[in-house]
C-alpha cells in the first residue's frame, strides 16, 4: 500500500536538500500531532531545548506516544521506520502543548517539529473523546471555539520562539485550527508564515474566504481533502482545494494512513470528489443554513446527551463496546419526552429528504452537463 509508510521507506533516505520538503512530508507531521509528548520534550513556558525525535523512540516510549491514538500500531511503526530514515534522523520536537477541559468542551494540542532550517507548528486533530467531537460540532454556531481561541494564543507564543517563517497545519480540526491561526494573527505574524497544510479539516460557521482582507492569507492555504469527504467539505471553506485519492470509501478515508502517495512520492491527487460527498457537501449546507443558531445548538446538545451515555465516553467505545453502548443510547432515547422525540425524529426526517431531494437534482444537473458537452 503506497501510503505515509511507504513514503519514508522509498523516500526515507533521501535529505531535504535532495527531495525537498512537500504536502507528504506536512501530512506525516501533522499525524505525529497525535501523539503524546507530555513529559518527554519542554512545554512553550518551560525554555528547555529542542529534543532529537530519534532520541525519544524507545519501545517504552513509542507505547505511551501512541496510546489513545485512533491507530496505535500504524503510529508505532511510523515512528519506528523514521528512527531508520536519514530524511528525519535530525527531527527536533519542542513546545508541546495539550490542554483537555471537560466543562468548557476543549481539547486542544500542539507542537513543534524542526526539520533542517524548516519549523514546522502542528495542531492536533479530534480525538477519542466524544466531548472533543462535541467541540467540533459547535463550530457550526460558535464564533470561535475554545480550541480555536487556544491555538491563537499558542501561535504567538510560538512565534516569540522560533526564529524566521514557519509552516503550519493539521489534520482534521487540526487543519481547522491552521486555517484560523493563518486568518485571525497579526499581520507581522501572517507574514512568516510559509505555508498553511489544512488535511481534510472542517471548515468555518461563515464565509470568511470571500471577505477581502484574507485574500493575502488564503493564498498561503493548501487544502486537501479525500473523494468521499465527509469533514473537510463541512460549512464554509477554502475555495481552491486538492482532492487525494484514499484507500477504503466514507469516513475511512479521513485517516492519513490510507491516503494514497505516488511513485515520485507526492500525494496522489485526482480530478473531483464523488457524487456521494458533492451530494454530501451541499445538503448538510443547505441543512445548517435552515437552521438557526438557537436551533443548531439544540440539536447538538441533543443528540450528544444521547450518545454521551457513559463517563468519558471515547468513539473506539461504539465499536468495542457496541451492544452496551446501542443499548444505553436506546433507553436514553426511550427517556425523552414525547415533544423532544417528536422534534428528533422530525429534524433527521428533514436531513434524509433533503439528502434524496439534493442527490436527485445533482444527478440531473451532470446528466445536463454531459449532454451539454456532447
């Protein structure tokens, strides 16, 4: 399988001065935002040195970097085949922060790579916890999450550290995360910022991206997302993006480890997402926009109160537990009010015909199209 590992295995021994630095190398960083550094290299406030990566990968290590990850043993091996790759031997970490607060719905964590003379900043994507989806949903009526707040204050600080421009980026709300410490920085911090790699992350309540005082920074913005995308075609995004082709279909395609690399050891981009994720995009616009934010939030606390069945619940809980979870959602359901059922089951009445009604129309419009082109 061409993916992240066998990138680093073909293209592993070769220097950044031999293969420059590309969207590949971005993506593999922005995975190891996942990982947990607590402990291990210095925090922004602690003014400790830069660690070797190399350095930090032991086997008693690599378990407690990688646990709670969505895929521990794909994160275990790309650590142990960058301890043999000569591209990354002198990787440098520092300035990791993770900050995780149940009450307030945060979780938020990033840290610093340094390749060469390249500093790279990435922001970690959703995690296990439901309560960090949770989070994610309220982009679609907050103004700013406490996690968008919190990598605002993190890329100053950073900015105070580092010396020269810098990349910056993510996956999932990570790449969120990049896109809004690109757009709402000071000016004299936009400007050192190279590049902003957003992968497959969701996009923002409004159009920010038509407003014209972030067209300078938006320039700076290299979105990919996967053909069946189901998070980075979310509300309001970059209007130029590229579209990589992925092993699996749906959701599995969000992670990084299916995303396809090519024979020269670039992403594998194709022409256009499928109907399915074009019908996908436009409906659940459409659906949000009927909606307005009194009623956004009522719909998200609802169906979270319904699944949040247990005490720090995480998504590998639906699948290792699923009975157990499917039962307890079910008598949660059964608990409701008659009026609360009633209005549940109507708002995803709503979204199903909306998605059928949508699907039809596109169906049409590229039998036009082709007609048109004949």
């Amino acid at each position: 399988m061409r993916n992240l590992h066998y990138f680093i295995k073909k293209f592993g021994t070769k220097t950044l001065s031999k293969f420059p630095f590309n969207e590949v190398d971005a993506l593999i960083l922005s995975q190891m935002a996942y990982l947990d550094f607590e402990g291990l290299v210095g925090g922004v406030s602690d003014n400790l040195p830069d660690v070797r990566l190399t350095t930090l990968i032991t086997k008693a290590n690599i378990k407690k970097m990688v646990h709670g990850t969505m895929s521990p043993h794909m994160n275990a091996r790309l650590l142990r085949l960058i301890l043999d790759s000569p591209r990354y031997s002198e990787m440098r970490v520092n300035y990791f922060r993770s900050r995780f607060d149940e009450s307030i719905e945060l979780q938020f964590s990033a840290v610093v790579f340094k390749l060469d003379d390249i500093n790279f900043v990435a922001f970690r994507g959703t995690d296990l916890w439901l309560v960090s989806w949770k989070e994610d949903f309220n982009m679609t009526f907050m103004d700013a999450t406490p996690s968008q707040q919190e990598c605002l204050k993190y890329i100053e600080n950073i900015a105070n550290l580092i010396e020269g421009d810098f990349y910056v980026g993510g996956h999932s709300k990570g790449g969120n995360l990049a896109c809004f410490a690109g757009l709402f920085s000071e000016p004299s911090l936009q400007s050192r910022m190279i590049k902003i790699f957003d992968f497959d992350g969701p996009g923002f309540k409004y159009d920010v991206f038509s407003l014209e005082k972030y067209q300078k920074i938006i320039e700076k913005i290299k979105k990919y997302i996967t053909r069946d995308s189901m998070v980075g075609v979310i509300m309001h995004n970059v209007p130029k993006y590229e579209v990589v082709h992925c092993y699996g279909v749906f959701i599995m395609q969000h992670d990084p480890f299916r995303w396809r690399v090519t024979k020269d050891g670039r992403l594998d981009i194709t022409e256009s997402t499928t109907l399915n994720c074009k019908v996908f995009e436009r409906a659940t616009k459409v659906w949000l926009e009927k909606y307005p934010e009194a009623e956004r939030i009522k719909i998200i606390e609802l169906l979270y109160n319904l699944i949040n069945t247990y005490k720090k619940s995480t998504i590998l809980d639906f699948r290792n537990k699923s009975l157990k979870y499917l039962h307890a959602i079910h008598k949660r359901y059964k608990s409701l009010d008659k009026e609360t059922t009633a209005y549940l089951k109507q708002t995803l009445k709503d979204y199903w015909s909306l998605y059928h009604t949508v699907r039809k129309d596109m169906k049409n419009e590229l039998k036009a199209a082709k007609k048109h082109k004949k």
